[in-house]
C-alpha cells in the first residue's frame, strides 16, 4: 500500500528525453480514438437493452451542458460559446427529451449512485432551467440518497441562489475552475478570475452545506512560471479545498483551433512543466493531501483518501470515484456512455444531435464494443493508474487466466535493461506490480506498455498530447 511521500524527487534530463513523449490519458481504454461509427445507434439501442436486464444494478449518469459566454483559450472540451439565451433553450428541450427515451429503453433499471453535470458552464443555465432540467431526471431516474452528486462551476457567473438550489437538489459537490491565479496568466488563456471571487464563492457553498468542494488546476499554461505558480497553490491550501486537481495542459493546437494562438515560446518546456507539476506535488503533500491517481490530491478524511487506502478506487468518464457503477449513461451533445460492454459517444454538433433525436434515434455518432482482451487490459491499467498497485493473483482470479503467461511480452519490456524497472518507475514481485514514486510522474507510460493499440499505430498526424 501506497503512503504520502515527501521527499522531492529527482528526473534526470535523460529520463524527461526519454519519456515525455505523446500518449493517452486513459479516460478509457480503449482511448476514444478506436471509436467508430460502426457503433451507431441501433447498436447502442441493443446495449441499453442488456443494460435494461440488470434492473437491480445501480447507474452512473452525466450531462453535458456544453454553453459557455466566452472561450478560455487553453479549453479541450467541447462547447458552445452564445449570449443567445435561445440556442440553449433549444438545446434544453432536446435533452429533455433523450433522457426520457434512454429511461424508457431502461425499463425498470433506474437507481443512480453517480450523478453528474458537466460543460461548458452548467450554471450558464439560469435557475428555472437548472430545476426544469432536474425535474425531468428525477422522474426519469432515482438519484440515491448517498449518490455522488456533483457539478462543475465557473467561480465567474455562478450566483448565490444557484449554489442554494444545488444543494436543494441534492447536490453535495462542486468542481470550481480556478486553473491559475495569476493575471498574467488569466490574460493569455482569457480567463479573468479574482481570487476574491473565488474565495467568496468557495465559503459561500461551505455555509450552504457543500462538504466536499474539489478546485481544478492546470500546469504547463503559457507563461507560467514556478513563483508565480507557488502562489496559486498557497492561495487553495489556504482554502482546504477538499479535493485538488492538477491537469496537464493538453497542448493539441490540431483540435483545439484556439490553441493556435498562443506563442511556442510562451508554453513551458517538458522540464519546466515538470517542475510546475512537482511544486504542486510538494507543496499538497506537504499540507496533509494524498496524491490521488496521477493529477489529483484529496485530504486524509476524504472518500477518495481512504479508497486510495484500501486500493479500491476507480475512474470512469467523470473522473476517479468510489461510486462506480457497472454501467455509465452519458447523455448530451458528445456526451461518452458506458454501457454493457461497451462506449458510445453522442454526436458533437448541435444540428445533427438534433437530428437524430428528430428522426426517432439516440444521437450516437461512434462508439466501440470491448474484446474479452480489451476488458482484460481496460482492468489492469485503471489499477495501475489510480491505484499505483496491480496484484497479479486478482487478475487471474477475476479473468480466469494465467497474468505472466499472458502479459509475457510485458513483462519482458519491463525487465529490459532499458525498462520501467530500470527506469525506477516500477517494482515487480510474482504476485504484484507496484507503481513506485517516480512512475507515478510517468503513469500514462506506465499505462501504454500495456496498451496493445499503441504498437500497430503508425506515426503520422499527430493525436495524444505528451505525458508531461
């Protein structure tokens, strides 16, 4: 079992070379790029119905809210910028109305244990829309009492009164975007954020009753520098959010057109991005935080704490979790499910979303149906990645096979001279791999030496953003 580690650690300009190169991030596995519009909606509508079987079987469900009123230059998300309150009411009834055909294709099956809003800017929606929007999955679906009920909020625009009617809706965490701090910063990536708004929404949720509030930060943003960086990180340890997040800025200037405007030489090194991230390392260690996964840090009392404890903790589209269910229902314009064996991702434009919805269908655009192999692999690197941990023997048991028969080839890499034990990233016994410190910078490596679809892609455009 893994335990908070202190003590600054040390990457030799060699290893940085050597392993910050493009790579997954491993939302899923098989990663989104295998998904194929041979997976359409007739295909989704057979995997809700073996869904539908399991009644009794709990859910997880997400909406996305994809309106924003500006674009933040840095976003990698897929969104909807208007002030034109009318495209969103539009884009409202329409989501009403998949939700109510994927309850009905559902049947019976219908308790949810994690529920959650993401975007865009789920509060760009006014008050009456947010409770409308509730009322329709309520009827739909049973948001359990303990449910992991959680929503993204834009310190920005988020007002008082929602943050009341969240927590009337039963709501119990907030995910509040500060990414960094300081105005230099903000002005390049046009996000102008105070502290001061911040912290005033952040103690405002405290006093509505929100016991968990988790803040997101990004690393490697143009012009970020450690001293500057270091304040940010002193200004959310002084706030005790509960859980922190620290994201790799995923530089993909071939998605994301507005990443073409920033300036190469304003964007941080892979050696400086490093650094960035290892300050954050340091100073959350430090003040008492877990390291959680490979971006995120929680207090000791924490859910996701302890589930790190009894190497128990999972993570699916919505980020990691101790509430995960066997099946996950995505809903909203490119929205990703998880469902009975397979992903299914909606489409990503609001004509066609409409569209199909229009013509009686569920507005999937592509998705993929898992192998037993990819079920198998899927497995093994979600414990390597949040759990730093793999024990050999609950692979087996789980899949019925024999773990160093076949992950031979694996296992043979990394053992190599030049291998990830070597490196100092892993450490093998016969019945476990264990994720060491300095591997834990470089889990997404880790991760890839058992992605079998890496080693068949040929090199060309490029896809994933680098490790570090």
């Amino acid at each position: 079992m893994s335990e908070p580690v202190s003590t600054p650690i040390r990457v030799t300009p060699d290893l940085l070379r050597k392993y910050d190169r493009p790579g997954p991030r491993y939302t899923s596995y098989p990663t989104a790029v295998e998904f194929n519009p041979a997976y359409d909606a007739q295909a989704y509508f057979g995997s809700l119905e073996q869904a539908a079987a399991r009644a009794d079987d709990p859910l997880s469900l997400y909406l996305h809210l994809p309106f924003c009123e500006h674009r933040c230059t840095f976003c990698g998300c897929n969104v909807v910028i208007t002030r034109h309150r009318e495209v969103e009411q539009k884009y409202l009834s329409y989501l009403h109305r998949e939700i109510r055909e994927v309850s009905r294709r559902l049947g019976r099956r219908r308790k949810v244990v994690q529920y959650h809003w993401g975007g865009g800017t789920p509060t760009y929606l006014s008050v009456e829309e947010m409770r409308a929007l509730q009322q329709v999955v309520t009827e739909c679906f049973d948001i359990q009492p303990d449910a992991e009920a959680a929503i993204e909020v834009d310190p920005r625009v988020t007002s008082r009164e929602q943050i009341d009617l969240l927590r009337s809706m039963g709501f119990n965490r907030l995910s509040m975007g500060v990414q960094d701090f300081d105005p230099e910063v903000q002005a390049i990536i046009n996000r102008n954020q105070t502290e001061r708004q911040t912290r005033e929404l952040f103690a405002y949720s405290r006093g509505a009753g929100f016991g968990s509030i988790n803040v997101d930060l990004i690393y490697g943003l143009p012009l970020q520098k450690p001293e500057t960086f270091a304040k940010t990180l002193d200004a959310v340890i002084e706030l005790r959010a509960d859980r922190v997040a620290v994201y790799s800025y995923a530089h993909v200037p071939w998605l994301r057109t507005q990443q073409k405007g920033f300036d190469p030489a304003m964007l941080p090194t892979g050696e400086q991005k490093l650094e960035l991230f290892c300050i954050a390392r340091e100073a959350f260690v430090q003040a008492g935080y877990r390291q959680i996964g490979m971006d995120h840090f929680a207090v000791p009392e924490d859910e996701l704490a302890r589930a790190v404890e009894s190497r128990t903790l999972s993570r699916n589209f919505m980020g990691y979790t101790v509430k995960s269910a066997p099946d996950m229902i995505g809903v909203g314009v490119s929205a990703i499910g998880d469902v009975a064996g397979a992903y299914a991702q909606n489409q990503k434009k609001l004509p066609r979303y409409y569209d199909a919805l229009d013509k009686g269908l569920l507005p999937i655009d592509r998705g993929y149906r898992l192998s037993a192999d990819d079920q198998l692999r899927r497995y093994v690197i979600t414990q390597l990645m949040c759990n730093f941990h793999l024990d050999k023997r609950a692979v087996e048991r789980r899949y019925g096979i024999a773990f160093d028969q076949v992950f031979a080839p694996e296992l043979e890499q990394l053992a190599a001279p030049d291998g990830l034990i070597a490196a100092g990233f892993v450490s093998a016994s016969r019945d476990a791999l264990d994720v060491e410190p300095l591997g834990r910078l470089f889990v997404r490596n880790v991760a890839m030496l058992f992605d079998r679809y890496l080693a068949g892609r040929s090199t060309g455009a490029p896809i994933f953003s680098r490790t570090i």
